[in-house]
C-alpha cells in the first residue's frame, strides 16, 4: 500500500517503526537512508495535513456522530439489566411516538406498551442471560402503520457481567411486503403447478428434475420421486436426443427467451408421446443457480392426426398424380367445365384430338374449341345436367385437329360434392368413327358369307330341285306334244291340261321360294312375322324333297305366334334343318318329320323331331362347327349348322338337342316378343 | 316284231305320258312306279330294254340295275344327266327328254334284234 493512503495514526505508526530501525544499524549510510525515508513521511504528513485534521475532526466532533445516531432510520438504543434506557435515537419516536427525551431512563415496558413488551420479554430475558437475539416483530405505529421489524439484542458484557443490551430495530417492511409478495407469488405458483392442465417441471442446470407436476407425471407415468433422480435427457426419446441437446444448450445462452420444442418422450412403460415444450430460464438466487420452468403439453393425438393428415394428403396426392395419369392415358378424352361452362381440366387426348395449345385451359369454353353449332348442342347438354342431374349418353359427329369428321360415343355426368351440388360436368369422348367403320365391314361380310352359305345351301338343293323342276317340265313337254292328238278328245284335252297346270304350278312354287332364298338382304331387314307363315313358305321348297323320300311331315302349330325376324334368314334356318332332317333318315324304315310350334311364358319354341334315333355324343358337341359333316363327300358342304347357329344368335335366339326324346329333336328357342322400355 | 320295254319312274304323270307317247305297234311300253315290281317282273318276263329313273325312293338307278338281267340293256331318263354312274347304260337322257332321241333309241334296238 503507499503511504500517502495511511491514515494519519498508521502513518505515525510507520515513522515509529523506522525509528526503530535505526537502533539496530551500524551503517551510516544506511542510517541517512532511514533517516531520510522518515523526512519524506513527515514532509507527507506536512503536505496532507488539511485531510488529516479533516478526518480527525470527524472522529473528533460529537455533534456529527450525534447527527448520524439520531437519523440512522434503525432504532438504536441501550437499556440497562433493570430495562430502563440509557440511550435511544430519534427513530424511536417513528414507532413509539416518544422523543429520546421521554424514552431514556423509562422502562422498556414504558415504551414498547404492555402487549408489544410481553410479546418481546423472552428476548428480553435471553439476552440479559448473556444470548444474543434477532427476531421480527411487527409494530402499529401510533398512526396506524403496521411495520415490521427485525431486532437485535446484543449484550453488553463488562468484566464478564452483563451490564445491559444494546438494542438495534431496522424496519424490514418493504423486504417484509416483497416477502409476502413472493409467498404469494410461490403459493399462486404451486398452486398452478400442482393443478394445471398440462405438465410442468422445473430443471436444474445439469437437466436433472427437479419438481414435477402431476400432470407431468401422469404423462410420463413416473412419480414425482422416480424423475427426481433422472435428466430430462433420460425420458426422451432416442431419435429426439439431437434435438433436445441442441434446444437445452440454448437455455442458459439465451436466457428468458422462449425456447420451445417438439419432440418425443418416452414414458415408463416404453410408449412413445409428442410433447410441445416451453421453457424459461430463471437465475435463482438462493440457490445461486440456473432454473429451467417448462410446460409440457401431450400432443401426441394432434401429432398422430398431422401424421395421418400428412399421409392422406400424401396419399391424396399421389391419387391425384394417379388419376391426372389414367386420365391422361385413357383412350377416351376427359374434360371437366363448371358451372361458366368453362374448363377446369382436360386430359392429353382431349387435348391431341382438338388440338388445344398449350397454356391455360380454365378461360376457355366450349366455343373456343368446337365449331359454333356443335358448342351450342354442348351448351344445351351442359343446361339439362345442370337442371335435371341427370347421365348423357349420346353420338356426335365433331371435327377433330386434322379437320376429319369423327364419331364420338359422349358420356357426359354431374360430378356432385358432399352437400349434393353439382360443382361440375365432366364429359368423356370416346372416337368409335374406325369401330363403326368395322362394324359396318364386319356386317357386310358376314352378309357375304350368309349369302355364299345360302348359295351353298342352294348348291347342296341343286340336285333335288333340278330333279323337281325337271319332273313337271317332262310333264308339260309331253303333255304339250300330246295336246295335238287329243283335240278332238275335249276330255282327254282338258284332263292333259289340268295335269300341265298342275306341274307348272309346282315349278312356280318352286321357283318362288328359291328365288326368295337367295335374295341377299343386305338391308337386314327385321320385322314381326306369323311363324306359321314361315313354315308355310318352308314346306313349299321342302315338301317336294320329302314327298320325294317317302318323309312324312307332321305338323303341330300354335296359331298366332309372332317372332321378330329376318324372314329370308329365319326360313334358312329351318330349311336347312330339314333337309338335315330329310337326309339323316334317308335309309331308315319310319321316316317322319315332326314340326311343333308353340310357347310358354318367356319363348317361342319350335321342334323340329325326326325318327332317327338322336344324334351322338361324339358329334353333339361337332355339329354347329362351320364345315363338320357326317354326309360322305359332295353330298354336304357342313356350313349349314355353324350358319344357323349364327343367324339364331343374331336373333337372340338359340337352338340345341333335346336328349328328352328318344329321336332326333332339334329346338330353337325365340325370344317372345316383349316391348322394352322405349315402346319398342 | 314288237320290242317290249320297261320304264320305271315314281312320277305317275309321267310314266303315263311316256306310255301314250311311245306306245306303239312296235313298241309295248310297260310301266313301273315301284323298282321291286319292275325287278320281279322281270326276272318272269324279261323285256327288250329298260328305261330307268334314278332318284327314286330309296333307290338309284345303279341299285335297281344290279338286280336286272345284266345282258338286257338299259338306258337313264333323268333330271341330273351330271350324275356319276356305275353301272353302264346305253344311253342317258335328261328330262324333260325329247321324243325323238327316245324313239331313235328304241328303234335301233328294234332293227337290231331284227
């Protein structure tokens, strides 16, 4: 320390003890060194005298120190062993309302009133005993104040006797109303704790538990004792440590920031919770340390619902990327418009088949994209969903990119939302213009081929007709050549005449339903037909074959039956299986043909039953294949049953053997002519 | 001298214009509707030449002639002259036939047996 900061005594002192220096040196030089150091302090003490007297003064002036005992705002006193004061400051007079005047020489009981007096008399008698006391004590002011205090009595020890105690009052209401604050503050908080909602803790700086609330531990499902003795980082989950340690390092960094988390916990029983974390961080000073206050909130369903949210957006999203892709690569074009009729969404065929520019769809309409009298037929279907709701389905010629006239098969339906409005049409067009242009090529050449079986079924007649023409042309021709003879015969002339009339009607008959057999009928001309005038027209081009091989036909018709029909097919049909019919029992000794036409509830049925003896297993299944025959070669050409089967599919109609009969029966089964719903 | 022939057709009609056709002092036509009488026939009294039809019920032509005489000759009157036969006929004719071919026939085996 240097000199010049001793106080005046210790640098006098100093100056002694170089003094005494100098009697233990023998060195003179070291002896005007001493005496020279004392010069310099003296001439110190010289040059600082003013601040020496000044600070003397100080200690010197009783008035000073009576200012300062009586304005410390402390009570200060001393009372004797018998209690009586010998000394007091002015501040008593704030508690008690006396002046020192009146209060030294009292009693304490004097001053301090009876009930303050007996409240504080085992004080009193402990620190007369020698012990030193310090308590709070709360005193009414004489206007009213509540005050509280802290008191001290020390005892005044003289000789190992105690002669009185020294008495030192400080007014500790303010740290006295703090106090309470925070109690009140520490309770409000416990309370709070205690009962919230959600969880709170409260941390130490090592991250170790230090309080819990019930909720908390409820939570985590361990007692408030089982989480003292762990860190926050013990009951997170591994995936989340990262996380926490990050966020936990910036308690202290950022202090009395908010600092939250998300992040799992994991409980005693091993499940898996979402916890949204708040903390403050909170300096305590009785413990001299950090404090870190959190509120724990179980988000575990609001995180398990965000998941699932999470997956079904994802999930709707990629439904979404899924259906623009089929959308997109449907054969069909897919548009959607609102309620403007203008665009929401079209798909690529749309877009190729129109040749719709890139860019935005959603301003355009259908006139931007069709020619006026097919958008306004559009308008007009797009104004009958919207009132009725209704599904359309119709055909359309449109123009496509290249300017080509296309027929397109148009679905066009409501799209409707939870709370059935239509918030939508959608329109899917499908080009069939290649499909109906098969169809139609289909269709001819299955006429053709109708046609050629019809030939060859009139090939495979040639022979008989040619036999049963033939047969009343020799009649004419004789007869003619005989006519000459028998003029002058009348009877003879007409006999001859009649017998000429008679086979040329045969050829006539003949010669009609052939004619009418092999007239193609493109036109597939479908009408409602009396079936037993069909099988009239049969047994005209089949009774000659038959009455030729000895065949008894027998008939056994429903009258009035209508089937709707192509006739010209329908008499093939039949005819075809007779002559089948006629030809399996050629050699056999019963040879009939029996024809039944009746019908039950829901079809027409026609029997055609011969007298062979069935047809077999070997050849049942055969028999309706195009070319099969059981006829040797050049009698057949077996195109008969694949074309009858055919032309009865065309008619919904169907035929097979019924094993029901010991003989051959063949029944053809026709729809019963129903009108549909269009009155049809 | 009269040549006897036999002619066997299932048209009624036309066996009947046959035989008032061609029914002559030199020729007696017998007429047959039914292939077993005219084989039964015959075998009793045999003809000169036989006419035969060849659709007839449950026969032909080529199975009637197998059960005739094989040495009397015998000629097809038919509606299919294309048809393939077996057996060898002398002649074919097709309906409707013409008189003269017949009668030219039937003359030649009259001179011939002459």
């Amino acid at each position: 320390m240097n000199f010049k900061n001793y106080s005046f005594k210790e640098k006098i002192n100093h100056i002694i003890l170089e003094f005494d220096k100098i009697k233990n040196l023998n060195n003179s030089e070291n002896i005007i060194n001493i005496i020279n150091n004392i010069k310099n302090m003296l001439i110190d003490i010289k040059n600082n005298e003013e601040s020496h007297k000044k600070h003397n003064d100080f200690f010197n002036s009783n008035e000073l120190w009576k200012r300062i005992f009586d304005n410390i705002p402390s009570m200060i006193g001393y009372w004797d062993y018998n209690q009586i004061n010998k000394i007091c400051n002015h501040s008593y007079s704030n508690y008690f309302g006396k002046s020192p005047a009146n209060i030294i020489g009292h009693h304490m009981e004097e001053v301090l009133g009876k009930d303050l007096y007996l409240k504080n008399l085992p004080y009193i008698q402990k620190v007369l005993d020698g012990n030193t006391q310090s308590f709070e004590r709360e005193i009414i002011t004489p206007n009213g104040q509540s005050r509280y205090t802290l008191a001290n009595y020390i005892p005044d020890f003289n000789n190992n006797k105690i002669e009185g105690f020294y008495v030192i009052v400080t007014d500790i209401t303010d740290i006295k109303i703090l106090e309470n604050q925070n109690n009140k503050i520490q309770t409000s908080y416990r309370i709070i704790f205690e009962n919230a909602p959600i969880g709170m803790t409260q941390l130490n700086s090592s991250y170790e538990f230090i309080s819990a609330n019930p909720k908390f531990c409820n939570l985590l499902e361990y007692s408030e004792d089982e989480l003292k003795k762990k860190s926050i980082f013990e009951v997170t989950h591994p995936d989340d440590l990262e996380k926490t340690k990050d966020v936990t390092n910036k308690f202290i960094d950022k202090m009395s920031i908010n600092n939250f988390i998300e992040k799992r916990c994991l409980t005693k029983s091993g499940k898996t919770i979402w916890a949204k974390i708040y903390t403050e961080t909170f300096f305590d000073n009785n413990i001299k340390d950090y404090i870190f206050i959190s509120t724990v909130e179980d988000v575990t369903n609001i995180k398990e619902s965000q998941m699932e949210i999470e997956k079904i957006q994802k999930a709707l999203f990629e439904s979404q990327s899924l259906l623009k892709l089929t959308l997109d690569y449907l054969p069909g074009a897919v548009s959607s418009k609102n309620k403007e009729g203008k665009y929401n969404f079209i798909n690529k065929k749309f877009k190729f088949d129109f040749n719709i520019p890139q860019g935005d769809i959603t301003q355009k309409s259908d006139f931007d994209i069709f020619p006026k009298e097919v958008a306004e037929a559009f308008q007009n279907n797009d104004l009958t969903i919207w009132n009725t709701r209704s599904l359309l389905n119709f055909k359309r010629n449109i123009p496509n990119y290249k300017g080509n006239i296309c027929v397109y098969d148009i679905y066009m339906f409501p799209v409707i939302n939870t709370d059935y409005q239509i918030v939508s049409i959608t329109t899917i067009l499908y080009d069939i213009t290649e499909k109906i242009e098969l169809e139609k090529n289909l269709q001819l050449e299955k006429e053709k081929v109708n046609h050629n079986s019809r030939l060859a079924s009139l090939g495979e007649m040639a022979a008989g007709i040619v036999h049963e023409i033939n047969n009343p042309l020799t009649i004419i021709d004789g007869n003619i050549k005989m006519l000459e003879k028998l003029k002058d015969n009348p009877i003879q002339f007409s006999e001859k005449l009649k017998s000429m009339d008679k086979a040329s009607e045969r050829i006539i008959k003949i010669i009609r339903g052939l004619r009418k057999f092999s007239r193609s009928n493109y036109q597939n001309e479908y009408r409602q037909e009396l079936f037993s005038e069909i099988l009239n027209e049969v047994l005209i081009m089949i009774e000659e074959k038959a009455k030729q091989s000895l065949v008894q036909l027998k008939l056994d018709i429903t009258p009035n039956i209508f089937i709707f029909c192509n006739v010209i097919e329908i008499e093939q049909v039949i005819v075809n299986l007779l002559n089948n019919a006629i030809d399996a029992i050629q050699n056999l000794n019963e040879k009939w043909i029996k024809i039944n036409l009746f019908k039950n509830k829901e079809k027409v049925i026609l029997q055609i039953i011969d007298s062979g003896n069935g047809i077999s297993r070997e050849n049942e299944e055969k028999i309706f294949q195009p070319f099969f025959t059981t006829k040797v070669i050049g009698e057949g050409t077996g195109l008969g049953l694949a074309i009858v089967k055919g032309i009865l599919e065309q008619h919904k109609a169907s035929i097979q053997l019924n094993h029901n009969f010991k003989n051959t029966c063949f029944e053809i089964f026709f729809p019963l002519n129903k009108k549909d719903k269009h009155g049809n | 001298m009269a040549i006897k022939i036999y002619f066997l057709d299932d048209e009624t009609d036309i066996l009947e214009i046959f035989k008032e056709t061609f029914s002559s002092k030199d020729f007696i036509i017998t007429t047959f509707n039914n292939p077993n009488d005219l084989i039964e026939t015959s075998k009793i009294d045999k003809p000169d030449l036989f006419f035969l039809d060849n659709k007839l019920p449950h026969f032909t032509a080529d199975i009637v002639s197998k059960e005739l005489d094989p040495n009397i000759p015998k000629a097809i009157i038919t509606a299919d002259v294309n048809q393939k036969f077996e057996m060898n006929y002398i002649a074919i004719f097709g309906k409707p036939y013409i008189n003269e071919e017949i009668l030219d026939l039937m003359k030649k085996l009259n001179t011939s047996d002459e």
